[in-house]
C-alpha cells in the first residue's frame, strides 16, 4: 500500500512538475515590446512571448521586456542579456547592448489637446550601468557606525536594478542593440534572463535579423533642437565651468547617440576680432575638429554677428538702420567664418539661424535687410527664418529674396506654397512647439483648421516622435527643430512640465538631469528614442531614393504618413513599411 502512494505520488510529480517549479512560473511573467509601445504599471500584461527585430548594420533597433508579477510581489536581483550570435559564429556582443529600467512619471494635467489621460507614464529611462563609471548604479543606503552617531549615505535613490514589482504589476526593461558596421548580415540569436530573490526566473527568446546595408554616421534629416543653457540649472552649476563643459559634452554626446546634431559648444569656435575677423586659436580649432569627428556632426549654425543685431521692431526709428561700420564688420565676420569652414569641409551644412518667427511687419523688414547683408558677403550661405512658406499679411513685403531655409510651425505647413519654395532653390524645415493649430492666414485654413499635427508631448502615444521625418519626406522638407531639449520645467523627475501657463508634458524637454541617479550628465527617456528611430527611418529613405528614385519611396510613406493631418499612430504600420524598405534596398542593391 505504501510503495502504491509513492508510485501515485510520483506520477502526480512527473505531470504536475515540482512545487518550486510550479511557483516560478506563476510568480514571473516575460512579454516583448516594440519600442512604439507603452505599458501602464497595472495595465493587464500583453506583448509577445518572443523578441524578434530587424535592423541595418550601424542602426540601433530597440524593444522592451516586460517584468510581470501575477501572483505575489518579487524583487528582481538581476536582468541580463546574452551574446546574440548567428550560424556561422559571428555575434553582436553584449558590450553592444544597453539595458534601462523604465521609470514612470506623473502627468498631472494633461496637455493641451492631449490624447492620453492623466496618470503614471513610463519615459525615462535609467542605464543599468552608469556610463561614466561603467559600473551600476548603487542604491541609496544609509547607516551609523554607533548608535546616535549622524546617518552616513551612500548611493543614489534612482537606480535601475534590483528593483520589485508588486502583484499585478508591471515594470518595464528598455534594450538598446546597436548592430556594428562590420558584422556580416544573418540572423542572430540569444537570450534574455531576469532573476528574482528565492529561485525565481525567466526567460525569453531574441532573434536579431541583421540587413545587409549600412547606415552613415551622421544624420542625413538636417536637425536643430537647441542649446544646453538649462544645464546649470539641473546640476547647480556655474556656466563655463570646468564641471559645467564637462555636462555639457555629455550631453552633446547623448544627442549624437539620437542621431541629432549637437549644438556647438562657443568655447570651441574662432574667437573675433573687434573688426570682424576671425582668430583661429590652435587648441580650439584641435578641438572643435574632434568634436565634429566624434559626434558626426552634419551641420554647422553659423553664430549671428554681434555686428548685425538690430534692436527691437517697437524702436520704430532706427528698428532695421545698421551702420556702414558695423555692416563691414559684420559681413567681414561671415566671410571669415565661411572661409574658415571650406578650408576645413564644414561648408556644406553651414547655415545662419537668422530670425526666429517674425510675427510684426517691421520683423519681416528686419529679415530683408540682414539676409541681404549676409548673401552681399557670401552668397552661398543659407540663411534660416523660422516662419512659414507664406505671407503672414499680403501686404507686408517679400522676404523671399532674404531666406533660404524655410522653417514653419507643423500645423502652418502647407504643400503648394511649399513646393514652390523648393522648386525655386529654396529648403524647407520644419518645427514644433506647444500645441498650435494652423492660423486664420494658412491658405488652406477651412480645411485644415480643426486638424492636429503629431505635437510632442508625453500624454500622447509614442509615435508621434517617429512620423515627424515620415511627413517631411513627404513634403521635400529635409529639416527638423525643436525649441529645447532642456527646458526648466515644474520638476524635473516628478513633474517633468514646461508651464505656459498651462502644463506642456515633456514639451521642450527630451533630457532628465542624471542628478538623482549620480550621473553629472543627462537620462535619456523613451520619447528621443522614438526620435532616433525616425531620424533612422530617414535613412532608409534617402538609401532607397539614390536607388529607385524618390516616387518608390513616397508609394511606401504613403502607407504610414499621406500628409500632415493623415498619419498612423500604428506601431505595426511602421514596422510594416520600414521593412518594405528595406527588402527593396536589398533587392536593388543585390541588382546592381
């Protein structure tokens, strides 16, 4: 009788599996993410029970773990990725691949005209190694040696591992893969682990198809987002400081790895000379030069010339007078500068940020008067207004004559007015900012009106970040800016909003200060990753249209962004059309 209830006890062990096994897989759930998606910390867990991207050589292609308790809280000790390596032994090695855990942030108010209610949002992203240190990020402790000595602390209160997740809960890992120029292209396989306190793990699956092309360095889509001013603010540092460049270096470094142009620091440019020319100072030259090589810089904003300001529009008496003193300076500046930038082959990207939104009459006389100084200098260099490709008033004069770069508002962007510019030499960007909608003066504006182009905020969904160089395309805009990545907002982890005076989440702000995580540079967050992706997606177009013209690629932008007020918010759309891409790059280039 006894050997029979051990027999049925086995069996029952054999079925069923042991008690600990059956616990571990209750107590721990993995799901996969695209980078598009988002999940709330108690939305129900969904997603894919495998990991499956594809990306060019030189490309960073992202997706999300999702840690899931179902059945009773844990503490996950460890998360970790393995080699991905295909048939032949080639790998994309772990020191490719970046891990975050995924903080959420309090929306308070929405923005305007949000899409996404009030509530916790998952956007910055804490590196599990602190990438100054390449070591993690300690936790904050604190102890005494004797009882009612003072409380000595250590670590950060922001770190990324270990972390729990309650019952019910969720908590999110971002994975950067950045696949190397050099690896062959295949598919390549491994694995992603995590570990929690009393034997508890998972795993699942990563295959990463890797296509045969290559991305360039630097960004093709031109790009503006701003200076790092703010900085001093988030680290209580002293502009110019030794600290403060140091900041700010890293925070230039964080934007090439979004594939964005960084704003040259004025510490690395000529100094100039009190008559208008240029004094090219050996160690700075040395150093503006690493700094365009490092960070692949694409672009070059010529400084305005203090030689050229003019005072304000309201001074109706001398508001567009410059003297013939200071007009000699000022264009011996531009001429030195662009001199300086050919002898070096930084010409091409240079512009001259010129005015920004003339609104007045007397604003678009100014425009006229410094665009002629600057083309009587040099004719070659582009000058950048940001207004639209049409008149604000019919009656205020042409500033055509004056502007080179073209930059309107996103819901101010009109395709005929838009094409003519291009078609007459002319380059056209585009910007946002908050949230406005098309003027009474847009000539389409009975159509267009009620209509919202993708605003940048965090209450809405993610894509919004990526369709921006989509649209572009479509339109032959080959620009892209933005006001700020960096600026003061409510608070900058708890309540990340630039108030206006209403709450713009995330408007202006693409950077978390590292302040709380012991990193002396910026955090990175969800919504610059969606940005990347689309400064990427660019690329693929512009490879494809050397290839097959450009109406190949519009059939397929068309499928995720027919026009400004007509574009998908679906993550499978854009996955969809990128590897339409992609498989017509390869097939052409397997052609040749």
């Amino acid at each position: 009788m006894k050997s029979r209830t051990l027999f049925i006890a086995a069996i029952f062990v054999l079925v069923l599996g042991s008690p600990s096994d059956s616990v571990a897989e209750k107590n721990m759930e993995l799901t996969a993410l695209n980078s598009m998606e988002r999940i709330g910390q108690s939305q129900k867990p969904y997603g894919a029970s495998k990991v499956e991207i594809k990306a060019a050589k030189n490309e960073v292609e992202s997706f999300q773990v999702v840690v899931t308790a179902p059945a009773e809280n844990i503490k996950v000790v460890k998360a970790e990725i393995s080699d991905l390596v295909a048939k032949d032994g080639s790998k994309i090695g772990k020191d490719n691949i970046r891990l975050y855990r995924e903080e959420y942030v309090r929306v308070r108010r929405p923005s305007p005209r949000a899409e996404l209610p009030p509530g916790l949002y998952a956007d910055p992203l804490v590196p599990f190694m602190n990438p100054l240190t390449g070591k993690p990020i300690e936790r904050l402790t604190e102890s005494r040696k004797r009882w009612g000595e003072p409380m000595i602390r250590s670590g950060y209160d922001m770190y990324a591992i270990p972390f729990e997740v309650f019952r019910g809960q969720n908590q999110p890992i971002w994975v950067d893969v950045h696949v190397p120029k050099n690896v062959p292209a295949g598919v390549y396989r491994g694995k992603f682990r995590v570990s929690a306190r009393g034997g508890i793990s998972d795993e699942i699956p990563v295959t990463v198809t890797v296509w045969d092309f290559s991305l360039p360095d630097g960004p093709t889509h031109r790009n503006h987002f701003g200076s790092f001013g703010n900085i001093s603010r988030f680290f209580d540092v002293k502009r110019g400081s030794t600290r403060f460049n140091e900041i700010e270096m890293r925070y230039c470094q964080a934007m090439a790895w979004h594939r964005i142009n960084p704003p040259i620091p004025h510490r690395l440019l000529p100094e100039v000379n009190e008559d208008g020319s240029l004094k090219i100072v050996p160690e700075r030259h040395k150093a503006l030069s690493e700094f365009m090589t490092k960070f692949h810089v694409t672009d070059f904003e010529i400084p305005r010339s203090r030689f050229a300001r003019l005072p304000s529009s309201t001074l109706k008496s001398d508001y567009k007078h410059i003297s013939e003193a200071n007009r000699k300076k000022a264009q011996r500046y531009y001429r030195d500068f662009y001199r300086y930038l050919k002898e070096n082959g930084w010409e091409k990207g240079a512009y001259v940020y010129m005015l920004d939104e003339p609104n007045l009459r007397e604003n678009y006389e100014q425009v006229l008067v410094l665009g002629q100084l600057v083309h009587d200098a040099v004719p070659e260099l582009k000058c950048l207004v940001v207004e639209q490709t049409y008149r604000q008033d019919p009656s205020w004069p042409d500033i055509d004559p004056a502007v080179d770069i073209w930059c309107p508002l996103w819901s101010f962007i009109d395709r005929k007015t838009i094409g003519e510019k291009v078609a007459h030499g002319d380059e056209v960007w585009s910007y946002t900012a908050l949230v406005q909608r098309s003027p009474r003066y847009h000539p389409a504006y009975e159509r267009v009106k009620n209509l919202d182009p993708p605003y940048w905020h965090i209450d809405r969904p993610l894509a919004v970040y990526r369709v921006p160089t989509w649209i572009n395309y479509q339109y032959n805009i080959t620009g892209l800016l933005y006001w700020s990545t960096v600026t003061v907002v409510l608070e900058p982890w708890l309540n990340p909003a630039f108030a206006h005076p209403g709450h713009y989440n995330g408007g202006g702000y693409l950077f978390y200060p590292g302040v709380p995580c012991g990193i002396d540079g910026p955090v990175s967050c969800m919504r610059v990753k969606n940005l990347r992706d689309g400064m990427e997606d660019y690329e693929y177009f512009a490879i494809l249209e050397k290839l097959a013209g450009k109406e190949a690629v519009r059939k397929i932008v068309d499928t995720v962004a027919p026009d400004w007020w007509s574009f998908s918010k679906d993550p499978n759309k854009f996955l969809t059309a990128r590897e339409k891409l992609a498989v017509q790059i390869l097939r052409l280039k397997k052609g040749r």
